[in-house]
C-alpha cells in the first residue's frame, strides 16, 4: 500500500484538519476536555494510505529544562488502528522530524532546538536509537521512554 504524509505544520490547512477531527472521534482518542478543533492547530504531518487518513502527528512546542531549557517540538503520534501501526508511527516520526527541522531552520528566532517524543507503546523503543533517529535520554516518572533528536544548526550555548 502507498504512504503519502502531508505537511501540516503551521498550515491551519481546513482539510488536514477536518480530516484529523474525524479520525480523533471515530476512534475516541483524545483525553477528556482536549478541544478536537484546538489539538488540530497543533498538526504536524498526516499519513494516508491509499487516500485513507492512516495516522496523524501533533506537535507542542515547550522548553524543557533538564536540557538546558532548550524548545523542543513535543510530537504525539496516532495511528488508526485499522493500519499497521508500528511502520506508520516511524514513518510518521521520521517525517515530522523533517518538517520541524526545516521549519526551526527557515525561523531561527524560534529558537526549536530539537523533537522530543515520549514513547507509550511497548512496540517502540527496543533499541537507544530508533529508526526515526529519536534517542533515549531517559524516562518520565510513569516508566515512558523519553527520546528526542536535537537539530545541529542552533548552538547550545
């Protein structure tokens, strides 16, 4: 089956995000009191396969301050279950990675030093560095693998 991924970082694309929303709902996915249309503002890149929406990345932009206070974009991977979740989650995180490093290039003053990812799924993470480039840099207080990828065109200090 093809994978095609669509750019949704920063676009407020009014499909991309319809599209998301109703993926959200058909599937129940998004933690009570999270408003479906502010989560969309958040996309990052959307996975269709076959023109079916497979999957979806968001991303929060925060600093986090056990890496110097740096910005990282904070991706949230879904996948339908409905598809092959493991390849999809890579290719998604791959892709994201993509757009949040040319992004973070084109707008220095940003300041987005990397993507972090917190990893929930048992299926992910049996390795330090994963395919989509993400390493382990420790764990949250629930037992999560915490990874992340810095970009190289922002110095640390």
């Amino acid at each position: 089956m093809a994978v095609e991924f669509a750019d949704g970082w920063q676009k407020r694309d009014p499909k991309l995000e319809a599209d998301a929303i109703a993926l959200w709902q058909k599937h129940g996915i998004l933690p009570p009191g999270v408003n479906p249309q502010e989560r969309a503002r958040e996309l990052c890149c959307l996975a269709y396969e076959d023109g079916e929406l497979a999957g979806i990345s968001t991303v929060v932009m925060e600093r986090y301050r056990p890496l110097l206070n740096k910005r990282f974009g904070f991706a949230r991977v879904f996948v339908s279950p409905d598809f092959e979740q493991q390849e999809l989650a890579i290719g998604l995180a791959t892709e994201c990675r993509r757009l949040l490093e040319a992004w973070s290039v084109a707008n220095p003053h940003e300041e987005l030093h990397g993507m972090a990812a917190v990893y929930q799924s048992p299926k992910l993470g049996r390795y330090p560095v994963g395919k989509s480039g993400l390493t382990l840099v420790g764990f949250t207080p629930e037992g999560h693998q915490l990874r992340i990828a810095w970009f190289n065109h922002l110095p640390l200090y």
